[in-house]
C-alpha cells in the first residue's frame, strides 16, 4: 500500500523569482477648468415629471374613491387596478402610482381572505 505523500509549503517559494521592471509614469497632464452644470433645465425636467406623477396619483385615487368601482366590501381588486393588458409599460407604472398612494398612508393594500 502506498501512503499519501504532502508537500510541505507554498509552490510558489519553489519557483525562481524573476525581477520585475519598474514602470515609469508619464508626466501629469493639467486638467482643465472647472465647470458647474447648468441646473435650471435639470430641475424643470424634474418638476414636470414630478406633476405628471402628482397628477397620476390624483387620477388612481379618485378612481379608488369613486363608488362604481368598488365592490360590496369597499374594496378593490388590484388586478383591475393595474393591469392594462394592451400596454406592459402602462401596467408598470401604475405599480409605481399605487406605491406612492400607499407609501403616502392614502390607501392601504390587504390580502383578500
């Protein structure tokens, strides 16, 4: 029977060691000069689609309100809510609409039993 035989140590201490070359760094190039963006275009952007989602909000809330849509319970389904089968990017944002109706304590979501 033969036994098992070990190498004591790292392999890499075996090996020869070769030098390395140091390499050199060109010299530093000036950067240029500092420049602050313009930041008024950056926050009309924001605001405009800050409205738009206020104004969304304020849609999918007069909808959760409106007596026609609920059932017996005062409830409704999410899934009517939500989905729009013609348009998986209208589906998605109104999932975003919704988050911030509950995130703002406007509705709450609870599961049907």
């Amino acid at each position: 029977v033969v036994g098992v035989t070990t190498m004591f140590g790292p392999f890499q201490d075996l090996m020869p060691k070769e030098a390395r070359q140091a390499s050199r760094r060109g010299p530093r190039q000036k950067l240029g000069e500092h420049v602050n963006p313009d930041e008024l275009e950056d926050a009309q952007a924001c605001c405009s689609e800050q409205q738009k989602t206020d104004k969304n909000m304020e849609e999918m809330l007069n909808i959760l309100l409106d007596a026609d849509n609920l059932d017996a319970d005062g409830s409704v389904k999410m899934a009517e809510l939500i989905f729009n089968p013609k348009s998986f990017s209208q589906t998605v944002e109104n999932i975003f609409t919704l988050s911030f109706l509950v995130k703002d304590g406007r509705v709450k979501v609870v599961e049907n039993t």
